[in-house]
C-alpha cells in the first residue's frame, strides 16, 4: 500500500510539475558543450522559456513527454517513498524515543532512490528527448524526431537494443541517490524540529508544508548537477546525428589501437587519414546526386538502378515475391517529370514480366551498382584534373575549392602577386578591439557622459597609465578587460602559472594581478573604476538586441582600423513587388547572367601586392584609388534601387537609411541626415557607382589603395588565363551548337568565339564529352571561394587520456567548442576546437580583398540592368532579373557568350514569356508562363529549403487559380 500510496502521489502532483521539467530540461541542454558566448540563448529565464516555448511551440508544448513522466513517477517516487515509508512502518528509521537515526535514514533514502532511479530510467530516457523536441528556430540539444513514447521505445530498442534503453544511467544513480537523501532527511528532520519546539502545534499541514520546502530546497541544490549531466547523457544521438553512422570511423576507434588524423565541419568528416590511407568525400567535389554522376563523367553503360527504400523494414529483410508496391519506390518525390516517368514505365516492365523481388538479393546488387558509379567517376575525374593540370585533387586536396586553388597556385599564379594580408591588417594604431569600443560607447549611450576613448582619437592617460575610456566631468574611469590579455579567472582556471607563447616572461596570473594593481592604484588616487570583462559583455551581446543593434551600426565602432573583411558580402537578392500580372503590350521575362562569377574573375579588376595604406585626411581621392575604402556615406532619398550593401539584423540589406533599416521601417522615413549615413567597408568602385547614383560621401576613415591589374587587347588580368584554359575546355566539350550544321557555320561559331573571347576553340576537339564539361564547370565556378575562406577553421583532435584532454581544455589559446564521447564506455574523445582570434595566424591561401572584389563586381554587374529598368524590375538574385517588357521601353540584350545574359525561357521554346508573378521575398517565388514549345500556359514555382511532393504540387497548380493572390502570398510567407 505504503508504494501505490506514493506513486498516485507523485502521478498527480506531475501534471503540475511536468511543464517545469520540459523548462528545465531545455535550459540545462542549451549552449551543450559550447564554449562560452558562442551559442544562442533561446531560453533566458523561466518567464522567458514559457513564452518562447508558448510562441513557436504551442502552450501545449508545456505538457511534452507527459505520458513518459507519469510513468516515470510511478516507479521513481513509488520505488522511493514506498521503501522509505515501509522503513518507517517497521521502526527502522527511528530510535525508542522516536528521534531519527541519521545512519539509518541516510541508507534506506539511498537505496530507495538509487532503486527507483534505475527503475525509472527507460522512460526518464523517453521523457527527456520528448520533452527536447521543439521547432527549430527554438531547438537545443539533439532532435531524437521520436513520434510518441511508444514509438521512442521501439525506435530506441530497434537501434540499440535494451542497453540502450539505460544510456546515462550511471548518472541516474547518484541523481537518485543523493537526491533521495537529501530531500527526505530535509523533511523528516525540519518536520522533527518544528514538532518538538511545536512552533506550529496543531497546524499539522502547515508543518508538513514548511517540511517539504526543505526538502524540496534541499533536493534541488544537491541534485542539480547530476541532474544536468544525467539531462545530456540521457539526450546523447543514438545513431546518425552524432558519429555512430560513420562506421569506418567507430570502426577505427572501437576495435584498433589507431589515432586517425581528422579535419571535420561539426560532426560531418570532410577528412580521415590513417597511414597512407585518405577517407574523403565525393560530394566536396561534385556536388550532385548519385543518378547525375553516370551523366556527367559519360558512362553510358552504368545507370543508377530503383530500389524501394520505403520497403527496407525489419519485416521484409527476407521477403521473395512479386515486386513491391509502386508507392514504396516514392514516386511522389521524384521532382523531375521525365525520371518519375522512366520509373513507372521500368515498374510496370517488371511487373508485367511476373519478376520475382528478392530483398536480400536486390539490396546488395543496388548498393554495389551505386559503388561502381561512384568509384568510376571518382577516377574519371581524377583523371581528368591530373591530365589538364597536374594537380591530384585527392591526394592534394580535400574539397574542390581547395582543389581549385591548387590548380592556380601550381599552374598560373606568378611570384610576388597575391599579398598575404597580415592578420591584425596593415593598421592598428591604438591596440583596441572593436568589442571594447562597443562597451565603450553603449556605457556613454546608457549613463549620457561623453567618454574619451581610442575611437575619439588618442586614448587618455590617468595617473600616468593609459585607460580604455575617460569621463571628464564625473572621473570615472572606464577600462574594458579582455579575456586573454588580462588573464580572465572564470575563462582560464588552469594553467595560470604556465608561461604563454607570445611572451614566455608573461602567464595568465601575471596578466591578472597587473590588471587588478593598475585599478586599485586609480580607485586609490580617488577614480572611480567601471570594469567590464570580455565574456560577460559578450554575453550582453548576444542576449540583448537593442545593445547589438546600437553598437553595431554605431558610427565610432565602424571607425575602428579597416577589416578587409567588412567589404566581403554576398550576392544581391529581393523582389520589388509581391504581385504582377502583365497587362495588355507587357510580357514579363526572366534573364540570368551566363557564368557571372568565371566573367568577373575573366574580365574584372583585381588588386595584386600590398596596399598603401592612408587614414584620415590623408587619404586620396576614391577616382584615383582602388582597394577598399571605409568611409561615411549619405544616400538619396529618392533612388529605387540602392547601391551600397549593409549587414543589419542578421541580414544583407540594400538601404537608403541606417536608422530605418536597424528599426525595418517600412514607412516613410523621418529621418536626418546623421541618422541615415552609413558607415562602413566597401570596394572603391562600389563606392564611385553609389557617387554616380547620387551618394554623398561625408568622411573617409581610411583607404588601402592598391596597384590593380584587368584584362585588356594587351594585357592578361589576374585569373584570366585560367579562366581561358577552362572557358576553351567547357566549350569545345559542350559540341557544337545546335544552329551550326555545315562546315562553314561551324568556321563562323569559332572565329564569332575568338573575337568576342580571345580564346581560339580547335575544330577537333568541339565534342561532345559531358565529364570534361563537367570538369571545365566545377573549376569556373569554384574557384575563387577559397580566397574568401575563413581563416581560423576549427580543428579536430581524438583524445584518449586524461592528461591530453586536461591539457587541451585549459590552453589558454584555445576555444573548446565541442567535446563528444565515442563508444559505449566513453573513454575516447573527439575534441572540436579552434584558436582564439588573438592566437591565430593567416593562412597563405586566403585574401579576402579579393573575394570582397569577385562579389562586388558580380553586384555592378546585375546594378547595371537594374538602374535601367528601375521599377520595371519585379525580382532580382545574384546574376537573375525578371522584369516587366513594354514596347519602345530598354529591354535587357541577350546573348550567348560568357558575361551576357541569356533567357531563362528560352528551353520552354524561343519567344516564351512570364504572364503573371508573385513572390513572398528572396528565394521565394512563382509564376505562370506561356510555353511556346508546348502552346500552353505552365506554372513553376521556387521555394528555398521547403520540398514539394507531387501531391502538394498539385494543390498549388489549382490554388494558383483563386484570384485572390493574397492568400497565395500568404501561403508563401508561412513557407519561408
């Protein structure tokens, strides 16, 4: 009795209880494993975990993992208060004169929760992956996808038997332990108490009431720990999310004694090498499915073959009969029309020949089929880049953008013409970081002093010392305390005594006990200090958006010495109207730039060497410089399509005012002109078509002007002639064009190519060869990425002793990022981290002036189009415009060489043209169009990240008809 008693109790008492644990659960799996200020915060507090988990999942939501917790109450609390209870009926717990053995009780609340806690643990397991469940713009800890307890249970057993069922168990057990003890001896013992100095005698529930906070209070503070390690074991990836898929690699691990080297992304292996043995991965090279690949490399004898994977369950592992239903071969998914098609057309071939499936027999003939196109492309390619280049992209490289640049460096990149750009830049006058300049001004924005500090000018010295920040008038001091400079406590705990790299005669004790001498000397000359260390203000950061939108557009910290990375943004994206239907003389038409990144790097002005660097009022004017520019800049009021680019909130915005885009005003700007100018990073001659279009440059900070070089009659540019080698390759193997039929059409397409591309194409090689093409692709527009790459990439180390993993978790030098057990038992680590910005070094393969150049020139050249059709333009992303085309108005010329545009119709036959259009933003889109080919109107529809299965397609293509557009707008915007 004294069990059923205890579990109905604790079962009722969980449906009030249950939405705290789905809070808690959460906010002890969030920032898992991350270093500090480097993972978002979606749960700030308890208020602000209900309304966010209210928000995007549901008030619901508070309830996830019910089912699991009511069971798990059942055994946990039953287990444990009925032992307890029955100790205490059998006289166990207490002496002849009814005071509590401490021994005694200390035992039976032990065993009692250590006996419920294992009992419990399965669907402990169940509840908190449950419970981690949650949309994704809310999601921490792994997502299990579980459909409900029961199908967790299954999912669980199926994958890893019923071991896995007690994953995380080992800390159960001191959780239910300690936990146990602690709360039941807190409330026996304060009942105890207040009994015998009867402070509340006859107000029998009260003293139990004021007992159970106790031992509530007690059981959360001593529980708390292994509850959260018990919370993240117990949430650990089964299989697939984490590296239990990567077989070879658990492999290696598990069963021998050998270390691999590694280079990964997250949990994604991009290199493994053991010995003279290199794992890599296909897809970091070609970048396609399985069923292109035979295509592309022109193996016309292999084909990629159907399998029913929908089939694939533990009950048909043996099955022989006729073939499978058409369903589990997922039709509906096959995007494309011609291949869903062939599919039906092969399935109903086999069923018409009575074909006999033998699962066993099919699995294995499909997956060595798969291996031999896969391997058969991987050597054609191989093959191709070593005999076009001499570069190994395998044994030299580990994804095609490196491969890429391999193939520039060894083959035409000249001595003394790319500048490694030093890591700090070429300019940093007053040691200051950006970071500190925000404190600084959003101290001097919160408390309205005017601060003197290093973006001001000179910094102020007080008392002989130079500070961070100065206020006059009230004579605070103001001193922002980076982590590793200053020698941070709390981010660097060990090896505080260790001499670091760049200064052995300095540690991080050293650092510290400087930092607090040099503010108790000024607090003692009576200043006031206001300190700030770097961790908690970049907590601050990450936490409050009014804080980050401030100081990030804030005019002083856009002063801070020149980023070259600051200019570096991506293509230009957006659409001018939600809804066009074309009148009467209109027709809408869809253009896109042929090979737009391959004709900047062919065509475009790049920078080689090393900038002259000027500041200030030094700097030259912008008409005779280029490089990059830093500078404040006023735009007009009444342009339509601005030029300059500029991140806020998280986006790549085309504004002609700061304060309307930091607010995402949508009215009409009220705004003066301080308020409007934008400060930041540019190329020259971004800057120079933003002065044509009407800007007004107010100052320039700083200028790297540097010598440049461009194609020209008599001059190669700087990637010009690879881009040549493989512009020739890729057409020569695209064969002849459709039009040229005789040999003096063909003569014509080759003196036509020579004159507008310099590059004479040979008669004899003008072949059809789709893996040559393919390679001629891949090279064109893969190549300049590199030059862009991020320089301090996070690396990877496996560490199987304590002494190792102790080591690479204090260096001070160092982020831990993630730290991920691997096996059963734990004992080896796959530790992800990287170099601390101030401990990093460049990287001879990047420039990003260079990248920041390749993306600029790309915007010029769709700003081109876009100014003349100013309003007409409906939609625009990256090398792509649809646009509105009236009669007598510019149309945009096409062509068919590298740099023009060519219409994106024209496959739905010559003369085909947009009849109506609507879009819900960037990458989201659809229209109607008129189809020459076929005589009849079609419909295409692009919706960035959300997969159409035929079912839904067919919904929209009749939803498309309803004249009330705004729903269908509607129903873009839930999409994207």
């Amino acid at each position: 009795m004294e069990f059923i008693l205890g579990a109905s109790a604790a079962m009722g008492a969980c449906f009030f209880t249950n939405p705290l644990e789905v809070l808690k659960t959460r906010m002890q799996l969030q920032g898992e494993l991350k270093a500090k200020g480097k993972h978002p915060v979606h749960y700030k507090n308890v208020f602000h975990a209900v309304y966010n988990i209210a928000k995007n999942d549901g008030v619901l939501a508070l309830q996830k993992g019910l089912v699991p917790a009511l069971w798990v109450q059942l055994f946990l609390n039953g287990m444990r208060l009925g032992t307890y209870q029955f100790a205490n009926n059998h006289n166990i717990l207490k002496d002849k004169n009814g005071n509590l053995i401490f021994t005694n009780t200390v035992i039976v609340s032990g065993i009692g929760g250590t006996l419920g806690q294992v009992m419990s643990s399965p669907m402990f397991l169940i509840k908190t992956h449950l419970q981690t469940q949650a949309a994704t713009a809310i999601a921490v800890g792994h997502q299990h996808q579980h459909q409900g307890t029961w199908n967790a249970l299954k999912t669980i057993c199926k994958q890893n038997g019923v071991k896995g069922l007690f994953r995380g168990v080992s800390a159960s057990i001191p959780r239910g332990a300690i936990g146990s003890i602690s709360q039941l001896l807190g409330f026996d013992y304060s009942k105890q108490m207040l009994l015998k100095y009867e402070y509340f005698k006859d107000k029998k529930i009260l003293t139990a009431f004021l007992s159970s906070m106790v031992g509530g209070v007690g059981i959360s503070i001593t529980m708390t720990p292994f509850d959260l390690i018990m919370t993240r074991l117990y949430n650990q990836p089964h299989n697939g999310g984490g590296f239990d898929h990567q077989f070879i690699f658990k492999y290696i691990l598990s069963k021998t004694d050998i270390t691999p080297d590694l280079i990964m992304r997250g949990t994604k292996l991009i290199s493994m090498t053991v010995g003279n043995i290199n794992f890599i991965d296909s897809l970091n090279y070609f970048p396609m499915a399985l069923s292109k690949l035979p295509k592309a490399f022109g193996f016309s004898e292999l084909k990629k073959g159907y399998f029913p994977h929908r089939f694939n369950t533990v009950a048909h592992q043996n099955y022989v009969g006729p073939m499978p239903p058409l369903e589990y071969y997922d039709p509906d998914n096959v995007k494309d029309e011609k291949a869903k098609e062939a599919l039906v057309k092969w399935y109903a071939e086999k069923v018409e020949q009575n074909y006999v499936f033998d699962f066993q027999k099919e699995i294995v003939d499909y997956c060595i089929s798969d291996v031999n196109i896969l391997a058969q492309s991987c050597l054609k390619f191989r093959d191709l880049v070593i005999k076009e280049t001499n570069v190994c992209p395998f044994m030299e490289a580990t994804t095609i953008a490196s491969s890429c640049n391999k193939v520039y460096r060894r083959n035409f990149l000249k001595p003394n013409t790319i500048g490694i750009i030093p890591k700090r830049g070429y300019r940093w006058r007053d040691n200051q970081s950006k970071v500190a300049i925000q404190w600084l001004v959003w101290e001097e924005h919160q408390r309205g002093v005017n601060i003197h500090h290093a973006a001001k000018g000179e910094e102020v010295r007080v008392a002989g010392v130079k500070v961070d920040g100065y206020c006059e008038d009230t004579k605070q001091v103001f001193e922002f305390e980076g982590c590793y400079y200053h020698g941070c406590p709390r981010c660097f705990t060990y090896q505080r005594d260790t001499p670091l790299h760049k200064d052995p005669s300095e540690t991080l004790n050293s650092k510290y006990d400087t930092t607090l001498a040099k503010n108790e000397r000024l607090r003692s000359l009576g200043y006031e200090v206001i300190e700030m260390w770097e961790c908690d203000f970049k907590r601050r950061l990450t936490d409050n958006k009014e804080l980050q939108n401030y100081t990030e557009t804030h005019p002083y910290v856009k002063q801070t010495p020149l980023d070259p990375r600051d200019a570096f943004y991506g293509g230009r994206t957006g659409n001018t109207v939600e809804y066009y239907k074309a009148m009467e003389d209109e027709k809408i038409k869809y253009v896109d730039v042929c090979s737009l990144y391959p004709w900047v790097c062919k065509y475009g002005k790049f920078p080689v060497g090393h900038p002259k660097v000027y500041v200030g009022s030094e700097c030259p004017p912008l008409a005779s410089s280029s490089g990059l520019v830093k500078c404040k800049i006023l735009p007009p009021r009444d342009l339509f399509h601005p030029v300059l680019p500029q991140k806020m909130n998280d986006k790549l915005m085309f504004v002609l005012c700061r304060k309307c885009g930091q607010n995402l005003n949508y009215e009409k700007c009220q705004h003066s002109n301080e308020e409007r100018a934008l400060t930041g990073t540019w190329v020259t001659e971004e800057v120079l078509k933003a002065v044509e279009m009407g800007y007004t440059i107010l100052e320039i900070y700083e200028v790297w002007a540097y010598e440049t070089i461009q194609f020209s009659n008599n001059v190669s540019g700087l990637f010009t002639t690879m881009m040549n080698k493989f512009i020739k390759i890729k057409q020569e193997s695209s064969g002849w064009p459709a039009n040229c039929k005789t040999d003096t059409e063909k003569d014509q397409y080759i003196e036509r190519f020579l004159q507008r591309e310099d590059i004479h194409l040979e008669f004899s090689k003008i072949v059809d060869n789709p893996g040559l093409r393919s390679l001629a692709k891949l090279m064109l527009n893969s190549f300049w990425g590199k030059f862009g790459q991020r320089e301090n990439q996070p690396k990877t180390s496996i560490i199987n002793n304590t002494a190792e993993f102790f080591k690479i978790m204090s260096d001070p030098s160092i982020y831990v990022n993630t730290v991920l057990p691997i096996g059963d038992e734990g004992n080896t680590l796959i530790v992800n981290w990287e170099y601390r910005e101030e401990a990093s070094d460049s990287l001879s393969t990047v420039n990003v002036v260079i990248a920041a150049f390749v993306t600029a020139q790309a915007r010029l050249k769709l700003y081109d189009s876009l100014e003349k059709l100013d309003k007409r333009a409906l939609y625009y992303d990256t090398d792509s415009v649809i646009y509105v085309s009236r009669p007598k108005e510019y149309d945009v010329p096409t062509g068919e060489f590298v740099g023009d545009m060519t219409d994106e119709l024209e496959k739905e036959g010559l003369g085909s043209y947009i009849t109506e259009f609507v879009s819900g933003g960037p990458k989201n889109y659809a229209y109607k169009f008129w189809s020459t080919m076929e005589q009849k109107e079609k419909l295409l529809m692009q919706v960035e990240k959300v997969y159409f299965i035929q079912a839904t397609w067919i919904v929209y293509q009749k939803f498309i008809k309803l004249k009330e557009y705004q729903l269908f707008i509607k129903v873009l915007g839930l999409c994207t």
